[in-house]
C-alpha cells in the first residue's frame, strides 16, 4: 500500500497569458505578477513544490524562471521553488548554477532546478545555437553541469563552450549542493542518462495516459535485467562493509592497470564489448560514451560486435577484446583458449593480466541491486560502474503528484 504521507503535492506554470473578464488577453507584466501571486497562495494552502517553466513565445510570460522564483522566494516560507524546465542546451551551465544558487540563497535552500532539452525550440536561434547540435549540447551541458555540483574548482574540456581551468563559481549554497532533477519526455535514453549522472529523474507526463512511462520506470531501476521485484535486499546497506571494500577493490584494479601498460583507450574497448555480451543496455550506453571521450572512433565502436571482421582494429586492440570476450563467455572453448594465447603474446604478461582484470571486475560488478545513493560511485571512470549506475537509477525522494495551472491562479488539472 502507497504511504500517501511521502507524496508530494506541486504546480506548475508557463506563465500562460489568460483573459480578464473583459475577455482580453492579459499582458507578460500582468501574468508575471498573477504567477507570483499564486506561489504565494500555494505556499499558504500547503503546496509542497511549484515549478515554473521556460519559453520565449508569445502565448507564454516566464522566460526566465529564476528570476520570478527569486520574487517567490522572498514572499514565500516554505513551497519549494524549481524550474520546469530549465533549458540547459541553450543555456550556459555556469550561470544557470549561479542563478539557482543565488534563488537558494534567497528562499534559505528551498531551490531545485530540473534540467532539460525543452519541448520547443525556439531558444536555440534566439541565443545562436544551431539545432543540429540539439544532442551534443545536452550531452556537454549537463556533464559540466554535474561537476558544477560539487561546488569544488572545475576543469573541464567540450566543443559548445569555452573550457574550463581550476573555474571556482560562486555563489556556493549552504547546503554544499544544488538539488537537481531531470525532466524527460519518455525516451529510455532519456532516463538512462539521468541514472547516470545521480540526478532525480521528473517524467513530463503532458500528455496521454501516465501509465505508458512504467517501462522508463523499470528501466530506470532495473536496469536491463530486472523483473520489477522490488523487495530484494540492496546489497550495500545490508552489508556496507562489503560494498566499500568492492568500490576499493575497483579503484585499486583502475589504478592497477594503467600502471601494467594498458592504456585508457584498451580499458574502454573491454568495458564496452563486455557489456555488449552482457547485454546490459546502461553499462552499453555508459561504456560507448566513456569510449568516446577516450578519443576511440565511432566507427569502431560501430563495428565492435564484429571486431573480427573488420580491418579496422590493430593487434593490441584485437588481443584486448579477445579477452574481453574470453573472459565474459564461460566456459572457455578451445577457440577462445587459443584467442587468450594469441593475446597474451601481442600484449606481453603485465598487460595481458591487467586486461584480464579489467574483463573479470566488470563482469563480477554487472547490475549489482544496491541502495539509491546521491551521486555515482564510480560511473565513468571506475570498473563497477554498472552498479553504481544502478544504484542511482531509483532516488529515494518522495513521489510527486503535480498538476499544470492551466493559467496563473485559476484551476490545477491534476496530472
């Protein structure tokens, strides 16, 4: 039975521009100061959370979220303020903390940004972004983004902006970090990329039936093999001994190979073919990123399921993914006792031990269940990351019930 005391109850709002009883349209001013007003309002009846949204359209007066939310905040005691959506793909991440934190400031830590892509597309233009860009400039964003969070100096390097060096923004918030939501139409890509990154995960249910985004919710939680039993013990809280010593036990394998002669680009080749084996739909979807970042050719990765075919890959790279695959399908035959032989010889011992650690650590690590945590223990960078994307797939904040204002003070249509 759902606890009905962890629900919590919001609204949101674009801003929409209604008919005063003259039957005139009001103006951006007017519907700017009624969605004010009716924060106030909320936060007077119990409303736990309300959200507003960004567009630049006519029809439409918040373009700015942030800046109608610092007015609330100092009008309100207790609603908690959010964006809904803050479009970060035309947006510059750096300032998008900025002004958040500075909402924080303003509201005593009652601030919340959801991200997005938005369901228009009117501010790329409007602020010089081309569209073709539309995946690539969330992709960066939102991954400079997620260090911006940690409110420590950030280096960061990307193609949609300019890079960073030891950047210290501020202001920083009491609380140390900034909460920050994802807001996805549907896509399991979507929800996905979200787990990856540790963030609470919005579903924009704007319409049809709510009950079609149950398959993000499992895929969001089980990864790709759950069943939807929800009732298996997580794995780190009932034994976080263990869980540490299996995230030291990562580190010091990372650390490890490195030093063996394994270089970062062959340490992605197995982490990816390994969980194309495994079928894992998040680990493929992590691995095939880190890949990338590790300046690995999307044509390669095109073709790593078939490697042996292809004649793009060079004897090192074919004796690491020998043993990726070696490794990952047991029992061993006599063809793949015969690929490690091969492999051991290009690679030489220290190598070909190290690639068969990096293969056997993210096997063993593959979608362990443990409890939701606030961030990624090791995703990206680390051999267990699978679980650690697991464990961010589900947040353990409270459910949300939220209803769309159709215009600013008139009537919530719960969703």
């Amino acid at each position: 039975m759902t606890d009905v005391s962890a629900i919590e109850f919001g609204i949101d709002s674009f801003g929409d521009r209604p008919r005063d009883d003259r039957g005139e349209i009001v103006s951006h001013a007017q519907a700017i100061r009624a969605a004010v007003a009716e924060a106030v309002l909320a936060d007077q009846v119990g409303i736990d959370v309300i959200a507003l949204g960004e567009h630049h359209r006519p029809e439409y007066a918040i373009s700015s979220p942030e800046t109608v939310l610092a007015g609330i905040a100092t009008a309100t005691q207790r609603i908690r303020l959010a964006s809904g959506v803050t479009v970060l793909s035309s947006d510059d991440p750096v300032r998008v903390f900025q002004r958040f934190a500075t909402v924080d400031a303003l509201s005593g830590g009652r601030a919340e940004v959801i991200l997005g892509r938005g369901s228009f597309t009117e501010s790329f233009p409007l602020f010089g972004y081309d569209l073709k860009d539309y995946d690539v400039l969330f992709e960066e964003k939102i991954d400079l983004f997620h260090r911006l969070l940690d409110e420590t100096p950030v280096t960061w390097e990307g193609t949609t902006r300019a890079a960073l060096r030891d950047a210290d923004v501020y202001p920083k918030t009491e609380s140390g970090r900034l909460a920050t939501w994802v807001g996805v139409g549907g896509t399991p890509e979507s929800v996905l990329r979200t787990a990856r990154y540790g963030f609470g995960l919005m579903l924009a249910v704007i319409g049809g039936a709510p009950g079609r985004f149950a398959g993000e919710r499992r895929t969001g939680v089980c990864c790709h093999r759950g069943n939807g039993d929800f009732m298996r013990p997580s794995l780190d809280r009932v034994m976080p001994e263990a869980w540490k010593a299996a995230e030291a036990f990562s580190s010091a394998i990372r650390s490890a190979v490195l030093q063996r002669g394994l270089s970062v680009q062959e340490t992605e080749f197995i982490k990816l073919r390994a969980s194309q084996i495994n079928a894992c739909a998040f680990c493929v979807e992590l691995h095939s990123r880190e890949a990338r970042r590790a300046g690995i050719a999307q044509q390669k990765l095109d073709l790593l399921p078939a490697w042996r075919a292809a004649g793009l890959f060079d004897d090192r790279q074919r004796a690491v993914l020998a043993v990726a695959e070696a490794a990952t399908v047991l029992p061993t035959t006599e063809e793949s006792d015969a690929d490690l032989a091969g492999a051991r010889s290009v690679l030489g011992e220290e190598a070909f031990v190290a690639a068969e650690w990096v293969a056997v650590t993210i096997k063993r690590t593959s979608c362990v269940r443990i409890h939701p945590g606030d961030g990624p223990a090791a995703c990206g960078t680390g051999l267990a990351s699978c679980s650690s994307g697991v464990r961010n797939c589900w947040q353990s904040s409270p459910m949300r019930r939220w209803g769309r204002s159709a215009s600013p003070a008139t009537t919530v249509n719960s969703i």
